[in-house]
C-alpha cells in the first residue's frame, strides 16, 4: 500500500513538471507571437512593403544656357530609350537578340550594354539605345510582355538649337565615364539618361546645371515587374546660366569667320569685361556628341586640318605681327625711349651685325614718327623701339595688357601663349637671349604668342587704361529693361596708370590704320563717321621668306598649300568718339604676304562692330534679340 501510495505521488509530481514545461512553452510561444504581430508589427509591414514596393531615382531636367536676352542656347527635349535590368531580365544575350528583332542593334550598342552591365549594380537600369522614333517605341511597348526586365522610359534629350554657332562656348553633354565613376558615391551618375558636361559652359557649370534627383515609389510584382506607380516626386530643375553672349552677334561672328575657313572672333564690352562673341569657326554639332558619336564622324572631326575641335578663340595661339606694335609703342613712350615727336628712318630694313631685318614694304617708310609708324605699320620704326627697350621691358608692358597669361574665362581649355624674357630663354633652351631675338619680337613674331581672347582684352585694357578681365556669365542673369547700365569702367578692374598722352597717340594712330589714306586698312573702314572704328592690321608668317621671294616677290596665294600661308589678324575698338567695343580677328592662312590682316581680318571686324554698335547690347535691348536678319533656332 505504501508502495502505490509513493508510486502515485511520483506520476503526480511528473506530470506537474511536464505541465509546466508546457504552460512555460505555450507561454513564451505566446509571448513571442505577441512581439512579432504587435510590437514589431509597423516593422515587418515596412519589410514587407520593401520587397514589393521600389524606389526609383529620377534624373532632374538639366538648368537651361541662355545668352543675354533670353534666348535658349541648350534646353531640353523629350525623347524615348528602351532600357534592362539585369536582375530581372534573366539571359542577357537572348533579350539583346529579342530586342533587335523589334528595333536594329549596332554592335557598338551591344558592347556599350555589357559594358554598362560590368559597372553597374544588377538592379540599376541600362540603356540599351536611346532616342527611339515613336514606331520603335510603340514596336517595343507592346511586346515588353515577353521581354522580362525591358521597359520603354520617357526621358528628356539635350538640344542644342544654334547647333555649331555656339559650340566651344556651350560645349555638350555626355554619358558618365568609367573613371568619372571612379571614388564618387552618387546614384544619379548611374542612371542610364544621365549627362554631364564635358565642355563649355556645360563642363564649367556642370554642379549648378544638373539640379537634384527626384524619386518614383513603384508597386512590382515577384519577378520583379512594375505593377504601378505609387507616388512620384520630380527632381528639382538645375539651375538656368544666363551667359554674357548676344546670340545674333555670335551667329553674325560665326559665319563670317566661316567664310574664311577657319578663323575666331571675339567681341568684348571693355567696360564690363562681358564677352558678346565668341566665335571659332569651323565648330562641331554639339549634339552629336550628347547622341554619342560613331566612329565614322569622330574620325572626320579628329582628321580635319581646320580643327573644328578646337576653341581657336581662346586655345589657338598665334604670333600677334603687327598688332604687337601699339603695346611696344606704349612701352617705349611709358619708358621715355621715345616721345610723340621721336623721328626714325626707315629704308627698308634694319641691319643688326651681319644679319638685315627687313620691313613689309620694299624701300621704305622714310622718316616718320610713332603715329604714322602705327598707321602704316612700319617695321623699322619698332626694330628701333625694341632695340633701345630690350625684351624684358617689352615683357612687363605685354604682362600689364594680359598677353602670355591665363585670363581666367569661364569654360575649360584656355591657353597661356607666350611672352618671353631673358631668363626664360636661359632656363629653357640654355641659351643667352640675344639682340636678334628682341628685335623680332619687337613685331610682334619669334616666340611671342597669344590667344585672339588676350588680343580684345589688350585692346580693351588700351581704351579703358583698367585691368579688364574678360568673362561669360552674368551674375545677374538675363538684362531686364530696367537694368543698370554701366556707363564708365567698372571700378573693380584696377587702373593701369597709363599716361593719358600716350594712350591719345596710340588710339590716334589706330584711328588712322583705318580711316586715313595709306592707313593698312583703309579698305575696311566704317563710312559712318557715328560708327567709325579704330584698328591694328597684322600679319603673322608661318613660313621663312626667303630672299629670292623678297626679290621676286611673293607667289600667288592660289599656289601656295594652305597650312603654309600666314595668319591674318586685326584687332580693332569703337566708337572712336568714345570707345567701347573691342574685337580682336584671327584668320588662320589667310595670306601670304604683309597687309593681309587688312584685306582679311579688317572686314570681318568692321562688319561685326558695326552690327555690334546698331544693337548697342550693352546698354539696351533690342526690339528682336535675333536680330534683323531673322535668324532662327533650327539650324
């Protein structure tokens, strides 16, 4: 009995236990159960909702370029790409190949795809070609059903409405490189439609154009596939970057300059420092490039002798000739080597040693002073000048009207040029400088260079006597008509101190250069007294003349190849009365003998500082910012 009795008491105290355990087991079950689907509930909703809701980055509309009026010099179009996603998409090389059963695939196409695909995370969309017609479009809508990870996106395409007038200043937009991915932590570079600058203005200002990235909330399915549009909110624009350009100028600029081949223009108000044109032609389509180039056009851009790549305006750098010769003459007058009455002979050359320095014009100027040397572009008179000087007082002068220095213009790709001295020459060839060398130099050749920028800054330094500094984007955005007009120089540039007598003599025989007989561009005067213009021809050799060709005098231009005839320029300020507007010319093997920087360049400055002066953009708005010509966008 006492066995039963401690038999039961043990079954008891066994159950007791498993019940327990149970109890314990159901309760920290429940428990458990309670966390999850109460406490952590708006959690795992949030988990849940991540894994069929995505979140999509939207590229923002990229901020307008607008020249001074308004007038939209890079915007932006809509425009349709078919894009993939790889994670989504499954046999890569099969959907490229469905893809171009609907629409044709460029071999080029397909290696940009797996490119993209190697640098790109699984789940960001890449293009697999851009501006679709609306048949392509609509061919590959409809069959995106049986192509999985492929969708048709409505984005926005970079234009560029004045196409090559405005080329190097605007610049294009391009897809993101590899190694401008390199070490930047930003989702919008890896969008498949996104740009940035790669030139012009559209490099310089590339931060401020690109604004920021919107988002698009998306509802998908298990494979991956949008189901619908939850929310949007749309990136905010980038901002607009109003330039300092006069659109009608620059078309005029840019096809004058196209008339000779390959030539610049630039156009500066000397007051502001404003550049109006900046024209380098032959340009290039900027869109082509925002397309993407094919290999076809990027070898005849690359191939082509004129260099259409190139901004000549403020990268080409050339022997400045004879437009050298009002800054040695400020040189010699500032220093006291000569005065306004100094006299020099000129016979028709220059001997130094053994060795002659001739002057363009056979037999001579006679005896003449520092006005009529500058009129007619006498050599000898500025052999004498740079003699007595010496390079390094030339140097100094030259540094003060911002030749051989960077000037400091708002887009990429400007050059130095070159104004030497004597520890220069030292330091780079390791050879002494020597009299010979000044006196070329004296003429603006042997190793001067500069850029046509420098040439109008010079110019513009010269009629205002301040450190003008040009630029290209107005800090205060489009001209308005109420806008204040600047009616002196701005006081910011710092005075250069220049003897007032001095710079009336050097403008008087400007003056002359154009408007009297005998003046190197006579020919290319403005009739209208209230327009007349100011000038310096000037002719820089690419080859040596030799003195059979002194004798027998130069071939004619037809039987010399081109890239051996010289440089024409001109620089050139107005109103005379009260100067203003500065233009510097280059056009580049635009002759082979002295003078041609009159019969060249000088037109095409007069006609642009005549249409410059009519519309006045300084100072007012015309009634049409195109111009009277009725210029229009689509080029």
């Amino acid at each position: 009995m006492k066995r039963e009795i401690q038999r039961s008491t043990l079954l008891t105290r066994r159950a007791l236990v498993l019940a327990g355990g149970k109890v314990a087991l159901l309760a920290t079950l429940a428990g458990r159960m309670y966390y999850l689907q109460v406490i952590e509930a708006k959690r795992f909703t949030t988990l849940a909702d991540e894994n069929r809701i995505n979140i999509r980055l939207l590229a923002p509309p990229r901020g307008r370029i607008v020249d001074r009026f308004g007038i939209a010099l890079a915007n932006n179009e809509p425009t349709y790409r078919v894009e993939m996603v790889a994670e989504q998409a499954g046999d890569i090389q099969a959907t490229l190949a469905a893809v171009d059963t609907l629409i044709p695939l460029s071999d080029a196409d397909r290696r940009r795809v797996m490119r993209d695909l190697r640098r790109k995370h699984s789940f960001v969309p890449v293009s697999i070609r851009e501006n679709l017609s609306w048949d392509e479009m609509a061919r590959i809508e409809v069959n995106t059903p049986e192509l999985p990870g492929v969708s048709i996106e409505r984005g926005l395409a970079r234009h560029y409405p004045f196409g090559e007038a405005v080329s190097h200043v605007v610049g294009y937009v391009a897809a993101v490189s590899e190694k401008e991915l390199e070490g930047v932590d930003d989702p919008l570079l890896e969008l498949p439609d996104f740009r940035i600058g790669k030139n012009g203005i559209e490099k310089a200002h590339d931060l401020e154009l690109r604004g920021k990235a919107g988002s698009s909330q998306v509802e998908v399915n298990s494979l991956g596939r949008v189901i619908r549009e939850l929310s949007r909110k749309e990136g905010e624009p980038g901002e607009e970057i109003a330039l300092t350009l006069d659109m009608a100028l620059q078309d005029l600029a840019m096809r004058r300059c196209g008339d000779e081949g390959s030539a610049s223009c630039v156009v500066m108000d000397a007051f502001t420092g404003e550049v109006l044109a900046l024209a380098s032609a032959p340009g290039y389509d900027p869109g082509a490039f925002a397309a993407g180039l094919t290999p076809e056009q990027w070898k005849e851009l690359s191939t082509d002798p004129r260099n259409p790549l190139s901004d000549k305006a403020i990268s080409g750098v050339y022997a400045p000739g004879s437009t050298f010769k009002p800054m040695v003459a400020m040189t010699a007058l500032e220093n006291g080597v000569i005065t306004t009455d100094t006299e020099f002979f000129c016979p028709g050359q220059f001997e130094l040693g053994n060795t002659v320095f001739h002057c363009w014009k056979k037999g001579g100027h006679g005896r003449l002073s520092v006005r009529r040397a500058i009129k007619e572009s006498c050599d000898v008179f500025f052999y004498h000048c740079a003699d007595l000087l010496g390079i390094d007082r030339i140097a100094a002068m030259a540094k003060r009207f911002g030749l051989g220095q960077v000037l400091g213009i708002d887009i990429p790709g400007e050059r130095a040029g070159l104004i030497p001295t004597t520890s220069w020459k030292k330091a780079t060839t390791g050879i002494s400088w020597q009299r010979g060398d000044t006196i070329s130099c004296g003429i603006g050749q042997s190793y001067v260079s500069v850029t046509p920028l420098q040439l109008a800054t010079y110019v513009g330094r010269l009629v205002t006597g301040r450190a003008v500094e040009p630029r290209l984007t107005r800090k205060q955005g489009i001209m308005t008509p109420g806008e204040a007009v600047a009616q002196v120089p701005d006081p910011a540039f710092a005075p250069l101190d220049f003897k007032p007598k001095h710079v009336e003599i050097i403008l008087n025989g400007m003056f002359g250069v154009v408007n009297e007989p005998h003046g190197t561009a006579y020919h290319a005067r403005i009739e209208d007294p209230a327009f007349a213009m100011g000038g310096k021809t000037g002719t820089a050799q690419v080859r040596h003349i030799s003195l059979a060709e002194r004798e027998h005098g130069l071939h004619k231009i037809q039987d010399v190849p081109w890239k051996e005839r010289d440089h024409a320029l001109f620089i050139s300020f107005a109103p005379v009365t009260a100067p203003r507007y500065v233009c510097a010319v280059v056009v580049e093997h635009g002759g082979v003998s002295a003078g041609e920087g009159g019969a060249v360049a000088a037109p095409i400055a007069r006609d642009v500082l005549l249409e410059t002066q009519k519309r006045d953009p300084a100072r007012r708005i015309p009634d049409n910012p195109l111009g009277a010509g009725g210029m229009v966008a689509s080029r």
